[in-house]
C-alpha cells in the first residue's frame, strides 16, 4: 500500500465552505480513480506548534506506487489541484507532498 500525504498552507482570507468544496473534491476521486482506495483531510489542531505555516493536510491511501502514478496525470486530479492552488497562501513552499509504503 502507497501512502501520500499532503500538507497545505492555506490563505487566512480562505472560508472553511471554499476550504470544504476542495476537501470534497479530494474525497470524490476516491470514486473516479482506479487505485486510490480512500482520501481524508483536516485541519491541523496539533498543539506542539511546530507545524510551520501549514494549516491543512490530507491523506491518500493507494493499492500501489502504480496507482499512485497513474493518478498524478489524471483529468479529475488536475482539476482539482486548481481548486488547491486557489486556497494556497502566497509562500515559496506552500504545498509539502510525502509517499510512502507499507
């Protein structure tokens, strides 16, 4: 199983429904996307505070590093890594991605 998660720094400006729209977004390529077996997503509410401007993160679990290949380029993946990009602060690094298996 591949594991990818996902850690955003999200615009302060942003509303939880816009916030929301894209976490749901991210939740219903689990339905169109062979491979990818479930997706969640949150806010951080971590109270070590060490979270270094990132504010949101999700979680993709999929069958294999295949299916997680095959998703990177998919139609329903690009348009929803618009939708991201629209919520993302204005920082040099506002997106941090790590994969790995188990």
């Amino acid at each position: 199983m591949l594991n990818h998660i996902v850690l955003l720094k999200c615009r302060a400006d942003v509303s939880e429904s816009q916030r929301q729209l894209v976490f749901s977004a991210l939740q219903n390529l689990v339905d169109l996307i062979p491979g990818l077996l479930s997706c969640s997503s949150g806010a951080n509410n971590s109270p070590e505070q060490i979270n270094r401007g990132f504010t949101h993160a999700f979680h993709m679990q999929f069958i294999d590093s295949q299916a997680r290949d095959n998703y990177l380029p998919h139609p329903e993946h690009e348009l929803v890594k618009t939708m991201i990009g629209d919520i993302l602060a204005d920082d040099e690094a506002p997106v941090l991605v790590i994969d790995y298996e188990t």
